[in-house]
C-alpha cells in the first residue's frame, strides 16, 4: 500500500502543477493511508512537497499515522487493559504453583 501511496502523491503532484488536469481526491488518499499506505505517503510528501502546507488534510493524515500505531500497539499487547477477571485468575494461578 506505501507503493501506491507514493505513486498516488506523485501522480497527483504532477497533475497540480499541470493544471487543469483531473486530480486524485483527498478521500483517495486518507483512504490509501488508512489501509496502510501511510509510511509511503509520508515519504511522498516530503520527497514532492506535497499536501505539508494544507493543515486540515495534514490533521487527517497524522490522525490516520496515530490511528495505526495505536493499533500496532494494542496488537502487540502493549496497551492490553487487565481485567479483574484475568488478574483473579492470575491470582489463583500464582496461589497454586506457591
């Protein structure tokens, strides 16, 4: 997904300073960087200048980047919440071997 964020920032890139020419929407590419295209674009946009002076969509993208390591952080079990029910089983686990 990077692979095709990049080449959607560079095509679109490309296209504004044409002028005129039809250009990839906003949506196309937080939808790109949501589906984990967002290291590509973030590479992308400091390789093309692209998108950085535009804080609204830039809010949207950082949004998305925190969205993703949260995610990865939960994932790997960084965040998990202890329940009372798995700290109580916890307990009588740590009672038995004692």
């Amino acid at each position: 997904m990077s692979a095709v964020a990049f080449f959607l920032y560079w095509s679109d890139k490309r296209r504004a300073e044409r002028r005129g020419e039809w250009r990839t929407s906003e949506a196309m590419l937080h939808g790109v960087e949501l589906l984990g295209g967002w290291p590509g674009a973030l590479i992308a946009q400091r390789a093309f200048r692209h998108k950085l002076q535009k804080t609204s969509y830039m809010i949207v993208f950082w949004a998305i980047v925190a969205l993703h390591a949260a995610g990865w952080l939960w994932w790997s079990g960084a965040i998990h919440a202890q329940t009372p029910q798995k700290n109580a089983v916890e307990r009588q686990a740590a009672a038995a071997a004692a």
